[in-house]
C-alpha cells in the first residue's frame, strides 16, 4: 500500500483532510502530505490552523475540470496522530477512485455507490427519491 500511496500522490500539491475537529464534529481541511519514509506514514502540513482530534481520518486526493468532469482521485483511510512536531497520518486502507483505475475503478464505484446509498436508506427508513429527468433535461438545455 506505501507503493501505491506514493506512487499516485505525485503530481498532487495537497490532499482534502477529513477529521474530527476537537468538538467532535467532522471537519475538512486542504493539506499537504509529506511522505516519512522511514515510517510509512505522511507528516501533514496544515494550510490552515485547526484543532483536531487524534483517531479515524481519510485523505483525499483529487482533480477535476472545472465542470467538475474528468475526475481523477484516490483515497487513503488511516489514523491521525498528535507528535511533537505536528500532525501525522498513519496509512491503513488505499481506496482507488474515479480515473484512476481505468474502468474497474468506475464499475466499483457504481457498485459501491448503489450499495451504500441503498443501505443509509434503509437503516433511516427512508425510501428511494424520485428524480425528475424532464426537469434536468430542460436545465442541461438552459446551460
């Protein structure tokens, strides 16, 4: 997975942190990991001051247009650690994401995406909402 990870970080400048802020709640934050090699882990440089909290966390790395198309993106779940010289990212699970892993990559999102939509829905007891295609089709033709 350490391969990987540096292997696909690098035409990157900075990856999207997802934490625990200090209050407990989610926070997100744009950062720039730096590989520790001796470690296996990403020392993260802060592009902003925040106070998280140490445990569960995910880097995203991605790009995209600026229509938000030709998205290329992987993310790495792990752990956040507090040292003594600042914030560090201990790698657990390397996901590939959209155009990355060519059409394997697409297929699994797909699946993934159906399968975790259907089961958040279920758990709420919510059903599957409706979507209005006509009115997309109009607004697709407005743009």
């Amino acid at each position: 997975m350490w391969f990987e990870i540096l292997k696909y970080r690098e035409p990157y400048e900075s990856a999207v942190l997802t934490a625990l802020a200090d209050d407990g709640y989610p926070f997100t934050i744009r950062c720039r990991p730096q590989p520790d090699e001796a470690n296996k882990t990403l020392r993260l440089v802060l592009l902003f001051g925040v106070e998280l909290t140490t445990g569960p966390a995910c880097l995203l790395w991605h790009r995209h247009d600026d229509r938000l198309w030709k998205l290329n993106s992987f993310t790495v779940r792990g752990q956040l650690l507090k040292e003594n010289k600042g914030w560090t990212f201990r790698p657990e699970t390397f996901i590939l994401g959209g155009g990355i892993g060519g059409w394997r990559s697409y297929l699994r999102f797909l699946v993934n995406g159906r399968r975790t939509t259907r089961r958040y829905l279920e758990r709420r007891g919510l059903p599957r909402p409706k979507f209005n295609w006509d009115e997309w089709d109009a607004l697709i033709e407005n743009t």
